[in-house]
C-alpha cells in the first residue's frame, strides 16, 4: 500500500499541483512543558501589552506629535487582531468546557 502523505500526492497524481506543506510552528508556540494557566497566562500577558503600547503610542502621537500615523495605526490594528483572537479562544475554550461537562461518564 502507498504512502498518502501530500508529498506523494504529485506523482501519484498528474496534473495536479502539489499540496503545500504545512508549516511547522517549532519555538513559537511551545508550553515548554509548562502549564496550561501559565501558557494562557503569558499569552494573556502578550495581548496587554500590545494594547499598553498602542495607547501610548496614540497618546504621544497626541500630545507631542513625533510619533508617526502608520505606527499609531499598525500598532491598533495589532491589538484589534490579538484582542479578537484572545475573544474567540475563549469562547471556544468555555464551549469545550461546558461540552465536558455535559459528558456523561
């Protein structure tokens, strides 16, 4: 029997393009072997500071004017990105849990 694996996918069949390899994220989420709240906890801690620094960005952008627009904007664009991700893993998170619950053993 063949090997399904993507990357036989090209030889197996022609004329079709290959499948992309998905991309490993090795070093960039990593518990590290700890634990799950400490995980959370510093991914949470992430998310506070992008929203500290476009605060402050916005507020020096204000007060002194030497902060550019398009750092003000990319940095709020950031913290809408993190901010919405950090919602939607949470509610996924309180879903899972809510489904555990309901399991009967």
């Amino acid at each position: 029997m063949k090997n399904f694996a993507p990357q036989n996918f090209k030889s197996m069949i022609p004329g079709i393009p290959e499948i992309p390899q998905i991309p490993t994220l090795k070093g960039v989420v990593s518990t590290g072997g700890g634990q799950f709240k400490d995980v959370l906890t510093s991914m949470l801690g992430n998310v506070n500071n992008m929203m500290n620094k476009s605060e402050q960005l916005t507020e020096a952008a204000v007060t002194t004017g030497k902060v550019n627009l398009h750092e003000v904007m990319i940095a709020m664009a950031e913290e809408e990105i993190a901010l919405g991700l950090t919602t939607q893993v949470a509610g996924k998170f309180i879903s899972t849990v809510e489904k555990l619950t309901q399991m009967q053993v």
